[in-house]
C-alpha cells in the first residue's frame, strides 16, 4: 500500500489517498526506522475504510485524563516518571505533555513529533501499532527489556483505566496493550558494599556527619532515597529503636511510600551510635536531614552532594547500592525474604529476585528437607 523512497539520507513514504499520490518524509536516515513508520503509514490507511468505531475519542482527551486522574493516586515522582514514557508513545499530545523547557523544547518537541504514534484517535490504536513502537526502541534505540516491559505495562494501566472508567469502547473489548508480548529480562544485578566497603565509607564521611548518618540509615535500615529524606524528628525515635515510615502532610504536599503501606524499622546497634553523633538542624517543618539551605533535600541534590564528598575516596556507591547492602546482608546472615521484604517495604517476590542467590545453601537445603 506504501512504499518506500530515499531522497539523499532521508526516507520518504509514497502512497495513494483515493487517486491522489502522496509522499511524506519520515525525517530519518534509518531504513528500520523507516520501515516502522511505513508500517504505521499503512495501518492508519487501512483503518480509514475499516468498519465504524464504537466510540470515537481524541487520544489527547483520554491521556491528559488520564494524567489528571494518577495526580490523585500516585505519587509526584511517579506521576513525572510515567508522563516521560506516555510523552515517547504519543508526543506532547495534551496540555500536560507540553514540554515546558524553552531552551531544549525545539529540538525536544522535533525528536517526540518525529517518533511518537501518529494516531488521533485512541479506539484507533492496535496491539501491532504497540508492538511496533516498543520493537522500534529496543532494536534501534537499544532500550533495555526491562524499560520495553515498562512502556508495556503504563499503556496497559491507562488503557485499563480508559476502558473502565472513562466508557472507551476498544474494538472487540480488548486492551490492546495487554496483548503486547513481553521482553524477557536478564537476572537483576546487585550492587551492595561488603562489611570493609561499608566501614571504608563511613569513614570517608567523618567529616560531614550529615551525610555520614544518611549513609549509615540506607546502610543499615534499607530506606529508599527518597524515604530518608521526608523523615521528620518524630519519625526517628531513638528511646524506642525505631523509625517510621509513613504517609503525610507537611506544608499541604502529601508523600507516601512507594509501595503505599507504612512500616516500621528497627533501629540496629551501629545505626543508633552514627545516629547519635548526628544532630539535627531545627526547622519549622521539623526535618530530620535538611539540606544546606535549611529545606527539605532535594533527592537529586543530595546524590550529588554524596557523590561529591565521595569523590576524594575514589568511591562510586550509590544511595540504591547502600539499599541493596541492608538486603543482601540480611540475607547472607540467613535471614528469611519474608523478613527481609516487611523491613525494606518491598514483595517477598522482589526480594527473592534481588537476593535468595546470596542466602546461605545449608539453609536452601533445610528448606528441602522433608520431615
């Protein structure tokens, strides 16, 4: 129905509309690119003559809905991460996926029009239209599965959601995402600090006892970045040994979890001496680590920060590195997933993911054992 054409180093696609020909340049210089986007092309010719949709709604419509809708329930960071991957798919095709940057929204808004899914309304969108899109990704673009497993699963929840609560009738009722096959992943690869790394990097801290009980807290209670930082001085209670975890208001910004339930972490033996050292800077929000400029730390501001005051010790660990070593230590001391995944807020299914390679075998083979 489409052909191909190549006009110097750019591709053109050469079809007919009825008995008029048409050709459109695909604006790259790749021929699988290319070829996608002939695809593409095609089905949205076939779908002009195709029988009558059940509805009929503007993809723009349904996403910033959408968007609208996972402000409510989800949290900031995951509502900008989750905007990032439906801007790839469909472009800045609402007002909230406008690319508000001035200095980079040329070439941005160029590189998102070029590669996103040309399809205007959203009954439109097929399971190949899907496929080819992610398929493109990860053969020229060099995505990993995991990030192609990604974009699967976000279509998927906001077609879900489309379908359910917002009456989109998809062709034979079926959520085109959903049929989209998955990519397999590699087994993860865990990064975490032995018991001489963890001294030798308390030890490059001795000078910044700020940053020195903030590692010694994702070290030794497993908190995510972002978990330490939205502590206050009643979350950290020394007299009983326990920090808390959990939902708030603070200045009218709601935080939650990731996982959205809220726990409780010992505090351990060598956490509370580097926790005691540590004195907290008053503030009128009572956080327990604030930044230099007396404020709630930035999560990105203080990787920075760590990776500076690190850089002297020719040290590379990461916040998500300290993370996997309260793991990865609890496991190679025997302790159960289960256990390991109440204190770390995370499924049982995802630490034994991350870490039932390193529990020790004679526990493995006692779990075997038959009585």
């Amino acid at each position: 129905m489409a052909s191909l054409r190549k006009r110097g180093n750019v591709y053109y696609a050469q079809y007919y509309v009825g008995k008029r020909q048409k050709r459109v340049s695909l604006e790259t210089s790749s021929r699988q690119i290319a070829k996608e986007k002939i695809r593409q092309i095609e089905s949205a010719l076939v779908r002009e003559v195709d029988i009558p949709l059940p509805t009929k709604t503007p993809v723009g419509d349904v996403v910033e809905a959408y968007i609208q809708h996972m402000k409510t329930v989800k949290t900031a960071r995951s509502v900008i991460r989750d905007m990032s991957y439906l801007r790839e798919v469909f472009g800045q095709v609402c007002p909230s996926l406008k690319i508000k940057n001035e200095k980079n929204s040329k070439k941005a808004r160029k590189n998102y029009d070029r590669n996103s899914l040309k399809i205007s309304l959203i009954e439109q969108i097929t399971t190949a239209d899907l496929s080819s899109f992610i398929s493109v990704r990860v053969r020229v673009t060099g995505i990993a599965p995991k990030t192609a497993n990604r974009f699967r699963e976000i279509l998927t929840r906001l077609f879900n959601w489309a379908m359910t609560q917002r009456g989109i009738k998809m062709p034979g009722d079926i959520n085109p995402a959903s049929k989209v096959e998955r990519y397999k992943e590699k087994a993860p690869d865990i990064r975490f600090l032995t018991v001489k790394q963890i001294q030798e990097q308390l030890d490059a801290l001795e000078d910044r006892p700020q940053l020195q009980a903030m590692v010694a807290m994702y070290i030794f209670a497993g908190l995510r970045r972002e978990e330490a930082l939205w502590l206050t001085l009643e979350d950290v209670d020394l007299k009983a040994g326990m920090l808390r975890i959990h939902a708030k208001t603070i200045n009218g910004r709601f935080w939650q979890p990731k996982t959205k339930v809220n726990r409780v972490v010992p505090i351990s033996t060598t956490l509370r001496t580097y926790l005691e050292k540590y004195v907290p800077v008053p503030t009128p929000e009572n956080w327990y680590f604030t930044s230099p400029h007396g404020k709630k730390w930035d999560v990105d501001k203080l990787s920075q920060a760590l990776a500076k005051a690190n850089k002297g010790a020719t040290l590379e660990w990461s916040c998500l590195d300290y993370r996997h070593t309260f793991g990865s230590q609890l496991a190679m001391k025997g302790e159960s997933l289960y256990k390991i995944a109440t204190l770390m807020g995370n499924s049982p299914e995802i630490c034994r993911r991350h870490y039932a390679a390193l529990i020790p075998e004679e526990l493995v083979w006692k779990n075997w054992t038959v009585a």
